[in-house]
C-alpha cells in the first residue's frame, strides 16, 4: 500500500467503486458487477485503523505525515473484555469465535434495540448504507473493532485502541 492510500484511509477520504458484497454467498457474476465511482463513509472502522497505524507505524516501510496526532501512539492503550458464559452461545461451532466487537456511544444505543434493527446496514459505507438520523448517528459514534485476541479459558478478547476513543 502506498503512502497515498494509507493517509487517504486515515483521512476518511475514500472514493472508490468498489462495493462490500450485497449478500453472502456472491453469485459469480455479481463479482463482475461495476459500480459508480464514490464516496464511501468508512467512520466506524477510524479508531481501530488509527490505533493500528500508530501502533505500527515504525514497521512501515516509508514515512509519510500523518493526519492523525503524533501522541496518539501514547495513548493507544491494551483493553480486555471477559464474557461470562451467558453471554455466549455455541451452537456446536469451535469455541473459537469470529466476531466483530462493536462499541458505540450511549446516545446512539435506542437505535440498537429496536425490533429487527439490522446492524450491518448500518454499518454500510455506500449508498445502500441505513441513511436514517439514527443509522447516521451510529455509523459516526461507533468503533469496530476486528483486530483483536481471543483467550478461550479465560473467555475474553483483548484488543488496543487509542483511549480517547474509549
């Protein structure tokens, strides 16, 4: 990845016409479906990139001016969250899971709990994304976190995020 690409992810400034799948499988001949050059609104997933950026910054191989804070390198902090068994359900998979953890702001959490609220729409960064003021609210208020480690005896995920976000 060049340097372009990397400041421009960390810069929210992403025109593209790629698009995340419509649904899940893809037909084969969705995959050759070309879409309108855009902008793509990729808010939720910033904190994580911006942690993960500034905690490997000294491993890339180019240097470039970054639109984030040179001091968020210091406070990028380790979290651990522990499950209790409750709170997670196996369905006969590995006790292994692959998830995504997502934290929002309070304000925003009304729109979670509404009956058939489908979060993944409102996670969208294009024009099928829930364009609602609640949809909108989310997507600028929440953190996706996809890095992270799980620890199966002790049912818990560590992940790192700069504590600002937090």
């Amino acid at each position: 990845m060049g340097e372009y690409s990397l400041v421009t992810l960390l810069a929210n400034r992403v025109k593209t016409a790629v698009r995340p799948p419509r649904r899940y499988p893809l037909k084969i001949a969705e995959l050759r479906t070309e879409f309108a050059l855009g902008w793509v609104d990729l808010s939720p997933f910033m904190p994580e990139l911006r942690s993960l950026t500034a905690l490997w910054l000294s491993e890339l191989p180019f240097g470039f001016a970054l639109p984030i804070q040179a001091s968020i390198v210091a406070q990028v902090k380790r979290y651990r969250i522990k499950f209790d068994n409750e709170q997670l359900e196996w369905h006969g998979e590995t006790k292994s899971p692959a998830f995504t953890l997502i934290f929002c702001r309070e304000t925003v959490m009304p729109s979670l709990i509404q009956p058939h609220k489908d979060i993944r729409s409102m996670l969208l960064p294009d024009e099928k994304r829930d364009k609602s003021a609640s949809g909108t609210a989310f997507r600028k208020n929440s953190a996706v976190i996809s890095t992270w480690e799980w620890d199966y005896n002790e049912k818990s995920a560590t992940f790192w995020l700069d504590k600002l976000t937090m």
